[in-house]
C-alpha cells in the first residue's frame, strides 16, 4: 500500500475551508467592493471538485494495489463501509427521526420546506432527489449529494478496476475526463438544468478519472520530476476560474461559462495541485504549506465538519450573530470575519468529539478487513 503522505491531509483541509468558506460568507454588502469582494469566499462551493479528485486518487490507489487480493471486494467495501456509514446514517437518523420531534429545531435547521420523501437520503440518492425537484430545500442533508456521488462511485469502480487490464483503466480515465465536459455541454444544450449539471454523476465524474488517472500514473513512475510542471498547471488554472468567472460575472457554480469549461479547470486545477504534494520534496514550500499542522487537523475533522457545518451555521447565524448585527464601517467584511470564526469553532470542537468519541474507535474495526 501507498505511504501515508502528510500533505494530503492538508490538501484536504484546503477542500473543507473552501466549503465552509462557502457556506458561511453571509454577509449583506455595504458597498460594490463588498459584493466584489464576496465572489472570493462564494468560489468555495469548488472544494468539492478537490475532494472529488482526491477520492479518485485515493480509492483508485487503494483498488490498484489490492487488485488479486483474494479479499478485493470484501475488504474494499467492508472498509469503505466503517469510514462512511456510521456517521452518515447517524446524521440522517438525528435529521430525519429525531429533529422533526422538535418543530421549532427542525424548521430552523432542515427549513420549512424540507421534502417529505426520505428514501433518497437513507440510500444514497441524494443527488438524484435534488434533481428530480430542481432545488436544494433540506437544510441539513442536502450536502450529502456529493457523498452520493462518491458513494456511487465506489460502488461500481471497485468492479471496473477488477475488471479492466492495467493499460486500459488509464485509457478509461481518460475518456471519462474528455467525456464529461462534452456531456455537460451538450445536455444544458438540450434542456438539463443548471442543477442537474452540478449534482449527477455522468456530469461530475471527470474529477473522480482524474484523480484515477493520476493514482494509476504515479504507479507507472509518469509523475517522478513533474512537480514544477504541476504547480505551473495549478496557476494556470486559477487564472483560467479568474477569467471563467469573470466572464459570468460571478463565481456561482450554475454560470453557464462555469458548466461548460469552469469545472473542467477546476479538476485540472485540483490535479496539479495534487501532483505537487505528490512528487515535490518535503523540503519545498507546498509540500511544507500542506503539512502544517493546523491545515492538516481541518483535514482530519473534513468528514464530520462537512456533514455538520450547516445546521451550525444556522445556529449561530440565528442565535449568535446574523448579517444584520454586522458592525459596518464602510464595510460589512468585520463582522463576516467574525462570524467565520464564530461558526467554524463550534462546527470544529463537533467534529474533533466525533472523531475521538465516534468515528477513531469504529475505524479501529478496518484491521479485521485486511486485503
């Protein structure tokens, strides 16, 4: 198996900043430069399409280097299932049983209009429910359709990597890469919404084969001395979602330019990214920036901090501080930065009880499942 790489810790604590960044800028502009300023943090929706190359990278490495394991299948999905299970389907009991014994709660944190259908979220379908009403409406569980996509994913790309001979999982990947961004652009050509772009598989899965891509290329030695290349790739990139959003005129992830080449730069963005905290040495800054320590606990925590910030934010927006208590001078950004740190405490002292009291000791059980 692959060496634990400290820099992917952070490069994952990077993923969840950008989410709650996202999630958790609020604030009413007081100016044109304060509404200007704000497609900075509202670009976050975008750490997303990180965690989506990472799982590629990382599950595919898992699935390659178990492949003729006796124990492939079992140990894979037994392993997955102790990662991703207990805390998922303990949120959508506390969301879906518990919460509505509590009316004023429930409408607080999964909104008046939460959908009356509740299959999706016990199976995973999140994604597909979102589509079907075109609209995000449950306050705390619609973030799960991206779980639902990664979920998807395992699901069929333990049987493919099985399945396929070395030379053509690469040649795989890259056809997904070229697929999807050709998909995207001929389905809002022909009536798919904006939503269903951004929320099912066939249109997101280029940032998944691109993380394949790169863990089936590291193993064939393609990567060694590309690290520069990498961080030029990543600069480029963020000039390209610069200009992307630019000509949108914000930084939402529904812009048409966005769909349509935005979230192809962003998977080439996150994949130079990665390559550099892959093959640069310890010693050079990025690698060294992704290892610092308070980068790599977000990273640790990203799984429970991404489940529960929401119905945080809430909380504190309602009952701590809101928009419309922003101490502005000239500026509402003051009282933005203080609410990020306002949220992001508590949502990071829930994640790190989870972790110790919950999810470490269940994870404990993944020696029972070796490949």
């Amino acid at each position: 198996m692959t060496p634990h790489t400290p820099a992917l810790d952070g490069l994952r604590g990077i993923a969840i900043l950008l989410v709650l960044l996202h999630h958790y800028t609020i604030l009413q502009p007081a100016s044109p430069m304060d509404g200007w300023m704000a497609n900075v943090p509202l670009i976050g929706w975008s750490g997303v399409d990180l965690f989506f190359v990472l799982s590629g990278f990382l599950i595919t490495g898992i699935l390659i280097d178990a492949r003729g394991s006796e124990r492939y299948f079992s140990s894979f999905y037994a392993r997955r299932t102790l990662r991703i299970f207990p805390l998922y389907y303990l949120v959508v009991f506390l969301s879906l049983v518990i919460l509505p014994k509590f009316p004023t709660a429930h409408d607080l944190l999964s909104g008046p209009e939460a959908p009356p259908e509740q299959w999706p979220f016990w199976l995973y379908l999140t994604n597909f429910a979102v589509a079907s009403r075109d609209a995000f409406v449950h306050g705390v569980l619609d973030v799960t359709w991206s779980l639902a996509i990664e979920e998807q994913f395992y699901l069929v790309w333990a049987a493919v990597v099985w399945l396929c001979p070395p030379r053509v999982l690469g040649w795989l990947c890259a056809a997904i890469i070229t697929g999807a961004p050709i998909a995207r652009a001929w389905s809002l050509a022909h009536g798919s919404t904006p939503i269903d772009v951004y929320v099912l598989p066939l249109f997101r899965a280029d940032a998944l084969a691109a993380g394949a891509l790169l863990a089936w290329s590291i193993r064939r030695g393609a990567l060694e001395g590309r690290g520069r290349a990498a961080l030029g790739v990543t600069a480029f990139g963020l000039a390209g979602v610069v200009a992307v959003c630019w000509m949108d005129g914000d930084s939402w992830w529904w812009g048409p330019t966005m769909q349509r080449v935005g979230y192809t730069v962003l998977t080439l963005t996150g994949a130079g990214m990665l390559v550099a905290s892959l093959v640069l040495p310890p010693a050079h800054w990025w690698p060294r920036l992704l290892s610092a320590g308070w980068l790599r606990v977000f990273g640790k925590y990203s799984y429970c901090l991404y489940l529960i910030h929401l119905p945080v934010m809430r909380v504190v927006r309602t009952y701590v501080l809101g928009p419309e208590q922003f101490v502005t001078f000239g500026s509402a950004w003051l009282g933005q930065l203080i609410f990020y740190a306002a949220a992001t405490a508590p949502s990071l002292a829930i994640a790190w009880l989870s972790w110790r009291v919950f999810e470490a000791p269940i994870l404990k059980l993944k020696a029972r499942f070796p490949y």
